[in-house]
C-alpha cells in the first residue's frame, strides 16, 4: 500500500480551462540531499587537487609570510539550490619550490622527531606516541612569522600561522544572500568536518560566515587521529579581563583544562605605538612657516598641509617568552615598549590624504567641463550709465594711442583700462599689472616693475617638453598657464579668469594692429608637436611678421583701416627677393611705393579694361622674375635661360585646420566633378608657382616647368644632355600635374590670389581664443600638465629617492595622453594619482628630515638620516638593531618624545636624554601569541598543540583560537 511505501504521494489539479489530470509525484528520500551533495563535491575537489597524498611544508624562512609569493587556486560548488560556494586553497611557495600548485604523489616530506626531540620546540614535556607529528602542528608551533605585516596577507595566515588552507566562502552573485546564516553554518561545519575526515585532507578546511567585512571564518582540520578546531570571537568593547596578559591566560588554561602550572606556555607579545611626525613638528611650526608654503605666481603648490600625510608603526616585540615571567596586570605591567628587546618601524602613507601638487592638476582638469563664455561672465562686470560718458573717453584715448606713431615698447597706460562697475573688479589694479608684467616680460610695465623672469629652461624641463606635446618650458603658453591656476586659487576663481582673459585678448590684439611680436614663442610656422594653444600663438606671431614685412618694404606707405579705401596688405617672400624684383622688373604696377606688393585680384584690379591690358602683355613681357638658373634653358629653343620665377610661401597651417582640411578633401565625391575639386584644394600653392612659372618665362612649356619644380620626374637622355622625357607618373595626359598646369594663368605672385592672408588668419586666431571658460582650461590643460611633471621630476631629483613610478613612466603616460585625439580622462586621473604618490612619498621624506632636525645634536646623525631614507624608500619593516638603547634607537626617541618640545634640544644632551624617561605616544595596539602543548578533553589523551591569538585594539578585540583534541583515544 502507498502508506507503507518509504515516499510521499501528492496530487495537483490544474485550471478548469486546462484538461483535469491528476498529477502523481514521489519524493525519493532515498537520494542524496543537498548537503550531501556538498560533501561529495568538496570531496571530488580534495581529490583533484591531489590533496590526500599531499605533504605540506613545515619550515619557512622568516618574515616568508610578507616577502613571500603566495598561490591561489580556485573551483565553485553549487549543490545548494539558489546558493553557490567558493572554494581556494591559499599556498605559500617556498623559493626552490616548482610553481605547480599539487605535488606529485611521490613527493615526501623529511620525517619530523617526536616531541622529546632536543632539537625540537622549548615548550615539548611529552613524547608522541603514535604515528608522526602532522605538519599542520609545526606550522602552528613555528615562531619565524609571528605577527606579519602585509595587506594583502589573508588574515587566517596572520592568525593562526598556516602557510597552506582552505577557504569555502559564499558566492556574492547568491540569489538569495550572500552570506551564511546561522542554521546553515552548522550543517556547513559538518559537511567540511566529515570531508576532512573521509579524505584524510592535511590541511585545514575553513567556513566564511557573516558580513565580508568581518572577516569571520570557522575551520577543522582531523589528521593524525587528532582534530583541530578554529575559532575566531570579535568584540566590540573589550571585558575587563582581556585588557592584559594575565586575564588572556586564565582562559587559555580554561579553555584547554589545565589551570595549574604544570605545562609550559610560550607567549609572544608586540605592541604598536603610531609615531606622527606632521604632529609633532604642529607645534613647532609658526605662521612665517606656514605662509612660506603658499606658492607665489609662477610656482605650484608641493605636498600636504594637512598633518595626516603619514604615520609610522613603532613595534615593540617580545618573542617567544615564557608567559608565567611576564607579569602584565591592572596594577603593574612589565610591556614597556622602551624596554623590549626588538624594536622595528614601519612607515605607512594616508592614501586619502591630499596632496596640493596633484590636487592642483585635478582642480585644473575640472574647470574644462564649464560652458560660460568669457563675455558672459565679464556681463556681472558691465559699467552703470554714470561710468558710460567715461568709459567713451577711454575708448576714444585708446583708438588715440592705435593710430598715432609707432612705439618701440608698450606703455603703462595700456594697462589702466578698469572702469567703474556694479561689482568689484576681481583683481585689483596692482595685482593685474603684476601678472602682466609676468606675461609680458618685454612690456614697458614690466620695466617699470623690474619684473625680470629670467627662469632658464633645464635639462629635465626640455627633455620633457621633447616627448609631450605642449609647449616649451617657461614660454608664453606655460607662464599662462601657471598665471590662470594662480588667479583661480588665490584671486577669485572664474570671474578672475575670465576678467585676465580678456586683458590677455586686449593685449595680444594691441600687438597685432602694432606689430608687436610675442615673445618666447618658438619662431617658424605652427609645430604640430606642440599644443593647439601654442600653434595658434605661432600663427599670430607668423601674422605679425608678414605685417612687419610689408611694414619694412614700404616706410613711406603705412598700413591703415577705413572704410572708405580698400585694405591693402604686404605679403613678400622675403626681403632679398624683394630687392631682386625691383632690379629685374621695375613695374610700377599701382603706385611708386608699391612695386612689389600683391593683392587679391579682385580688390586691386577693380575695372576690367585694366585686367584686359595687362593680360595682353603677359606673354610679350616677363614679369616676377628672381634670378636666372645657372644652367637651365627653355625647350624651346634651348638658348634662353630659364628665370626663377618669385613664388608665394606655403602658407601655414595649425592642426585644426589641416585636419579641416582633409576633412573637405574626403567629403568630396568620387565623380570627375569630386576629382577636380579635390585637384583644386591640394594643388593651390602647386598652381600659384605654375602661374609665376609662366609670367617669368614666356614661352615656357610643362616640361620646362617639371625640370625645375621636380627635377626627380625628368630623364635626361644619356647621349643628349638636353634631351630627355617625363617620368612615368607625369607623362599621363589627365595626371594632377598636367591638369593644373592648363588651369595655371600666366599671372606673378603680385597680381595673384593670396596664399596666405595674414589679416583673416589674425582675426581666425583672435576669435578661436574668445571663446569659453572651459575651453580656456581645455587649451591650457596640456601646458600645466606639463607644468606639474617638470615641478615633480624636479622634486624627485632634489629628494633621490627611489619612487612608485619613475620620471620615464610619468612622460610616456602623458605623452600617451596628450598625443590621443580624443582626451582619455580615465587614463588622466590614473596619472595624476601617479603624481600624487611621489609627490607623498617626497613630501613624507622631507618632512621625517625636517622633524629629525630635533635630534642633530645627538651622534651618527648621518646613519639617522640613512636610516630615514632606507625606511621611505622600502616601506616595509625596518628593524631597529639595540632598540632603544642603540643609539639609532636614542634618534626616533628623541624626535617623537612627546616631552622634547617643552626643552631647548640645543641644551638637552646625551647623558640628560638617558637620565629620565622618554614619553611616547600611547600604546594602540597589543597583540598576544600563547603556544603550549597539552593534552585534551582528557590528561591521558596524547598531547596537541594549543595556540591563540588575540589582538586588543582601543575599543575591540579580536581572539583566534586553534585547540586540538585527541580522537583516537578519546
């Protein structure tokens, strides 16, 4: 019958919509549950890592635990519907070890002695009876890695001593919960519990429960008939009883059921007392100090203002002492750190500290994203209608000084152009001529002040600038730069960015209508391998130049604007060529001063009966001629000599537009229309020396052109010096060449279309810089990057410490950056943390230096300052050879004595430092180590080793319990 059937009988109707069958289901509790599938997973994976015929290691060098290379190994077990486990093994690698995480099955461990083994631990009373003492004991007995330091160690090594475990830990993409609840950590306890046993598994199994964060864990181990539990209890206040090392040993003796004397215990004690050297220095530092570090125009902001930059860990240690001849109670304590016999330090860094230098550079960065214009907010700045009628006089004075005589330097009144507004000027007037004055060194204002800045470039700063692509050390680009940071930190924020960009604008726009080159700007046509900023810079000063030029080549004509004349401008080659045109030519073409100008056609020939006429002499009589060839003939005759003809320069060219450029040449169709388009746009300078070419030399030919222009295309004829032919790619009839050729006019370079306007490229440059706020931080970015990592690797060298990330590595992730035609913030902030780490790391350096200054009058100073370095540079543990009583030990007491301040350090002397008693700061941490071996639950059973840890912060404490207990005779 079904009720005597070992199952369950359901029965489920479906909806009266569906067809009504009855649905029979049994449950088979003969089937493996799910905890049992746990079990035997966790046991499949034992067996694949080979783990039951695995020897761990029992002896590892010491501090192996920090310095060593630990392994991780991985699997997942999900068994347990909606939940999934994690399962590592954690391995430290022994050095001459293979990197394979299993040994083979052949690989033995040397057979360890018994306990009464002379060579063996102090603590041993009691002989092993049975079988060999498992590794797992060895590692809980070793004293070489009491108390590691290592973030990144997992706390169960630090706890209990283990080189070798494993870790079952709940999954974080549970559907459920992500942690383990407590009902379940017990069949989980059981579960790891009869997998240790049933494998024979060497290495303990631990559980992850709780919170992450908590780090709680709960592990077995059974080997050699003995089973090791581990525990771990956090607290958040502290009992009264474990406030020191008597109360910690009545539990450890309850816990292991001896409360006599009769075994020995081993404890090993550290306490950490944190050193804050910031702090210490507080109270010796005055506001003289303090406004010392605030940067003046021209410099950037270095390290941290703040005195929580670093800390430094003194550990005082007593290592495997007897733990009755400690005597640590309420009333008396024997832990004092100045008495312990080893000292180490360790110095750690405040990764949220901020640092001024990278801060700088991320406060910069973030002004990019803002979207004001200039004007708009100059707008809040406006004049009221009483200031109207002066500020009209202000502008008719200014247009006075524009069109009177030219100066040979500025004059200060170019600079008190601040009217009266609703609110107040951002920057006041004294303060505005001197950043002028810092810009604009050759400024008459600059005279007036002495303002000198003579700062040189470095070896360091141009081996910089050659690898990123922003502008030359201390040009105009980077003093702006440095100039708009230090207006928005110290006078104003945007409204004074704003308010010294347009006097910037005023200043660059009164040079070009005067011709007034600015200065250190690198000469020549805009350099693509600088900064957009700078490229433009280049382009104005080019402009101005071909204002000089034409300028020079009529004295006695002068460029002025209005509207009822046509603006005329000069563009000569160059000034030799202007002297050869007049020798050769002597044309006068519009007036007597203006032989060799050339203008656009259209505003120069306004009639077409003038054009008509002087196109019917093109042919008879040359024109635009340089010089002759030293040994070209035309073609046609081979007698007349070729003439060189004067040809208009290329005109230049910053990034944007020649990407704008290629962008108008790939927008182009594919047709014959797109074709000739794309002819015309490339071969405009082509076609303007084709032109000159034939007003030169009349008569000329294609051919004659080619054998000047490129004379890689023509093929002289062996036996005939003036024959020959075109190259292959000339001789095509349709061919670039041939095709501007035909459209080329027999015109010179006076009578042709300008190449190169440098009025319109002026008012191009003028108009890109009056544009937003952010953009002016966009532009200058790149330059005040550059600014920052010229003043870090200056930094670095001054200190010569060995950093994080070396000045090679910083230059090639901003070159990277820069050089990207799509800024990677993502990769930028990752650089500037870079920054922020050495700029730390210097910045702790020299602070340790200054606050060591307290004890110069001690001996070995140098070694002190030795020491300091080695200490910054490693990080790591450092141990004080003599502790206190060696004299690097009198140094660090001397500089943190919380009592020192209150004395003269010029009186204080050796033998007065020894005769009374320094004061350190406060203990914050104790850490306690208790080892013994008894024997447990029972006095017969054969003796295991007993260890806990315990760690007593100011309000917690955490203790870690590893007690073994026989089951072979219990």
């Amino acid at each position: 019958m079904l009720s005597q059937m070992d199952s369950k009988v359901k029965y489920r109707h479906k909806d009266d919509a569906m067809d009504t069958t009855d649905v029979f289901e049994i449950t088979d509790f003969t089937t493996a549950s799910d905890w049992e599938r746990i079990i035997a997973r966790l046991e499949d994976v034992i067996h694949e890592w080979k783990l039951p015929r695995y020897s761990p290691e029992t002896k590892f060098p010491k501090d192996s635990f920090t310095t060593g290379r630990w392994k991780e190994v991985s699997t997942s077990i999900a068994d347990v519907p909606d939940f999934e486990f994690h399962v590592k093994r954690y391995r430290l690698c022994v050095a001459d070890e293979p990197d394979s995480i299993s040994k083979d099955a052949s690989a033995t461990r040397e057979k360890s002695p018994g306990l009464n083994d002379p060579k063996r631990h102090m603590l041993l009373k009691t002989s092993f009876s049975v079988g060999d003492f498992p590794a797992i004991f060895e590692q809980l007995l070793s004293t070489e890695n009491d108390f590691p330091l290592s973030p990144a160690l997992h706390p169960l090594a630090k706890w209990f001593g283990i080189a070798d475990f494993l870790v079952l830990s709940p999954s974080a993409f549970n559907d459920i919960d992500s942690t383990v609840s407590e009902d379940r950590l017990k069949l989980l306890n059981s579960c790891i519990s009869i997998a240790a046993s049933n494998t024979r598994c060497p290495l303990p199994v631990f559980v992850q429960f709780d919170v992450q964060q908590r780090q709680m864990f709960f592990g077995v181990s059974e080997i050699g008939g003995f089973r090791t539990v581990y525990d771990i209890i956090d607290l958040e206040k502290i009992p009264d009883r474990l406030r020191n090392l008597s109360g910690l040993m009545e539990i450890f003796k309850e816990k292991i059921g001896i409360m006599d004397s009769s075994i020995l215990v081993k404890a090993s004690v550290q306490l950490t007392v944190t050193l804050r050297p910031d702090a210490v220095s507080a109270d010796e530092e005055d506001e003289d100090m303090i406004k010392a570090k605030t940067p003046k125009l021209g410099e950037l902001p270095f390290g941290s203002m703040e005195y929580d930059n670093f800390y430094i860990d003194l550990l005082a240690t007593w290592p495997n002492a007897n733990a009755d001849a400690l005597e640590d109670t309420t009333v008396h304590s024997d832990l004092d750190p100045l008495q312990a016999p080893k000292w180490a330090v360790q110095l750690f860094l405040n990764d949220k500290a901020s640092q001024r230098l990278s801060d700088a550079l991320r406060k910069f960065a973030k002004q990019t994203h803002h979207q004001e214009t200039v004007q708009s907010l100059l707008e809040y700045l406006d004049s009221d209608a009483n200031s109207q009628a002066q500020n009209v006089d202000t502008a008719k004075n200014a247009l006075k000084r524009l069109t009177g005589p030219e100066r040979t330097h500025l004059s200060t009144a170019l600079y008190k152009r601040i009217p009266r507004y609703h609110l107040d000027v951002p920057i006041a007037e004294e303060p505005l001529n001197e950043i002028l004055a810092y810009l604009f060194p050759d400024s008459g204002l600059a005279k007036d002040l002495e303002n000198s800045n003579s700062a040189g470039s470095t070896a360091d700063s141009e081996q910089v600038f050659g690898n990123l692509k922003s502008a030359p050390y201390n040009s105009f680009p980077y003093r702006l730069s440095l100039a708009v940071y230090y207006v928005l930190e110290n006078l104003g924020g945007l409204l004074a960015v704003a308010y010294l960009w347009h006097e910037v604008l005023l200043e660059l726009r009164y040079r070009w209508e005067n011709s007034f080159l600015l200065t250190d700007i690198q000469p020549g046509y805009p350099n693509h391998g600088t900064c957009l900023l700078h490229q433009k810079l280049q382009m104005l000063n080019c402009c101005i130049e071909k204002r000089q030029q034409s300028r020079q080549a009529n004295p006695k004509k002068q460029v002025t604007f209005s509207r009822k004349s046509p603006e005329r401008l000069i563009i000569p080659a160059n000034k030799s060529s202007v002297d050869s045109i007049t020798t050769l030519d002597g044309e006068d073409l519009v007036t007597e001063d203006e032989d060799e100008e050339f203008y656009d056609c259209e505003e120069v020939f306004g009639e077409e009966t003038m054009v008509e006429e002087k196109e019917k002499n093109i042919s008879v009589k040359p024109e635009g001629r340089l010089h002759e060839h030293t040994s070209l003939k035309l073609l046609s005759d081979g007698v007349t000599p070729v003439f060189i003809p004067v040809t208009q320069e290329v005109a230049p060219m910053t990034e944007d537009a020649a990407a704008a450029h290629l962008e108008r040449l790939a927008a182009t169709d594919d047709d014959e229309v797109g074709r000739a388009l794309r002819i015309k746009l490339q071969s405009a300078a082509l076609v303007s020396d084709m032109s000159a070419f034939k007003a030169a030399n009349p008569g000329c030919c294609f051919e004659d052109f080619v054998r000047w222009h490129s004379p890689r295309d023509w093929e002289e004829d062996p036996e005939h010096a003036s024959a020959g032919h075109l190259s292959e790619r000339m001789s095509h009839a349709d061919s670039a060449w041939s095709t501007a050729w035909e459209t080329a006019e027999c015109k010179p370079v006076r009578r042709q279309k300008r190449l190169f306007d440098e009025r319109v490229e002026a008012e191009k440059v003028l108009s890109f810089l009056n544009t937003t706020v952010g953009d002016v931080f966009r532009h200058l970015l790149p330059v005040f990057a550059e600014a920052v990592l010229i003043k870090l690797i200056k930094e670095m060298h001054e200190a010569d410490l060995r950093l994080p990330v070396d000045q090679t590595m910083l230059t090639k992730s901003l070159s990277r950056i820069l050089s990207d035609h799509i800024f990677n913030w993502v990769d930028f902030e990752k650089f500037i943390k870079n920054v922020a780490s050495n700029e730390q790391s210097v910045h702790t350096y020299r602070s340790l230096l200054d606050t060591a200054k307290r004890s110069d009058d001690l001996p070995e100073k140098e070694q002190f300052h030795q020491f300091i370095k080695s200490l910054t540079n490693s990080r790591q543990l450092t141990p004080v050879p003599g502790a206190s009583r060696s004299p690097l030990g009198q140094h660090i007491l001397k500089t943190f004595d919380q009592r020192t301040p209150t004395l003269d350090s010029t009186e204080v002397s050796m033998q007065q430092l020894q005769n009374r008693k320094a004061v350190l700061p406060k203990v914050e941490v104790k850490e306690f180590l208790l080892r013994t071996i008894a024997p447990r639950p029972f006095s017969f059973n054969r003796p295991g080793v007993q260890r806990l840890y315990a760690c007593m912060k100011k309000d917690s404490v955490r203790m870690a319990g590893a007690f073994s207990e026989d089951i072979l005779y219990g």
